[in-house]
C-alpha cells in the first residue's frame, strides 16, 4: 500500500514538474519579435500593415451597410466586388486568383451567402469547379451605390494628402528602377557562372586532347 502511495506521488511529482525551457533574455516591456533594432523596425511595419487591413476591411462593410440592408463583411465585399468586376461571370478558383486566396471552403461560404442574399447568381454547369458566378440586378444596384459612395469619400481624402499622387508615382519608379537592376544583377550573375562552366569544361577537354596525344 505504501508503495503503490509513493509511486502515484512520484508520478504526480513528475507530471507538474515543468520542463526546463532555454532562457530567453528579454527587456522589460519588449517583444519576442522585436529583440534587434531591425526586427524592431520590421514589426513596426507588420503590425501596421495588420491593423490598416483590418481597419480597411471594416470600412468595406459599413460603406456597403450604408447603402444595402444585408449584413455582410469586408471580405464578402471583396469578392462581391470581384464578381461584378468587367461584368464577365467568374468561375470560384478565378476569384481566389483575383483576390489572392487559397481559402476555398470560405470563398465558397462567401458566393453561397451572397447567392442567398440575390446579389449574385450561379450559371453554367453543375460542376462545382465549372460553376460561374455574375451579378443579379439588385447587385449591380448596389455595387453602383457602393462605388458612388467610395468615390464621394475616398478620392476627396487622397486629394487632401498634399503631393500623394507625385509621391506615388516617384516610388513606383524606383520600385521599377530597382526591380530592373536586381535583374541585371541576376542575369550578370548567371552569365558568370555559365562562363565559368564554359572555361572548366574546355580545360577539361583540352586536358583529355594533351593526354591523348602523348
């Protein structure tokens, strides 16, 4: 009986015994991302370009809710929106490329949902993956008010941003800039090495020829 005590103690011992972690040396206050002034500049972005994502997908949603009674969410929108986009029917694994998403089962739950609300509408085969989707009347009705009401607010703010436009376009033209030079790069480099396989390869075989002819 004392055994069978001291074993069920020692494994309880055991078990809430915590395992020996590596020690991790952190500032009061710091992040587990943000331990060097790079990762600290780099988590300043990420977690900017989050909270500006979310804060974006949120105002999709209450501008549609301003001018359409049916609840739906920043990504419903989205791909209301992509559905209505050039007024050609869509195939599900269209949308996903046009939106950049590999979530299907929510894609999916997002065509169904505005199908149910009369926004938009299946046609084609009954093969799922041959299914198109386009926008009923009632959502082209509401894209437009949608589409009214972004250019009455959106566009307003970016022309209030002094210079937003010429500083657009300057970093797209370094980004251009700096895309064809890390191609030249690539191609200098590449040319480099095929050169250098060139000049073994002929060492080689003039070694073969030398050899032969002694």
């Amino acid at each position: 009986m004392r055994r069978t005590q001291k074993t069920a103690a020692k494994r309880a011992a055991d078990i809430a015994k915590p395992k020996k972690q590596p020690a991790v040396t952190e500032r009061p206050g710091s992040w587990h991302l943000a331990r060097t002034e790079t990762e600290r500049r780099l988590t300043d972005f990420e977690f900017g370009l989050e909270r500006l994502a979310q804060a974006y997908y949120r105002w999709k949603a209450a501008c549609l809710a301003a001018v359409c009674d049916v609840p739906l969410t920043g990504d419903d929108v989205a791909v209301l929106n992509v559905v209505r986009m050039g007024d050609e029917p869509k195939r599900l694994s269209e949308i996903g490329q046009l939106l950049n998403r590999v979530d299907v089962p929510n894609l999916q739950y997002a065509t169904r949902k505005l199908v149910r609300a009369g926004l938009i509408e299946t046609e084609g085969s009954s093969s799922r993956k041959e299914t198109r989707y386009r926008a009923t009347i009632t959502g082209r009705s509401v894209t437009e008010a949608y589409a009214a009401l972004r250019a009455a607010t959106l566009p307003p703010m970016l022309d209030a941003l002094d210079g937003w436009a010429a500083k657009s376009e300057i970093n797209a033209f370094h980004d251009r800039k700096r895309t064809r030079q890390k191609h030249a790069h690539q191609l200098r480099y590449i040319a480099r090495q095929q050169s250098a396989v060139d000049n073994r390869t002929f060492e080689a075989v003039r070694g073969r020829e030398f050899t032969i002819r002694v």
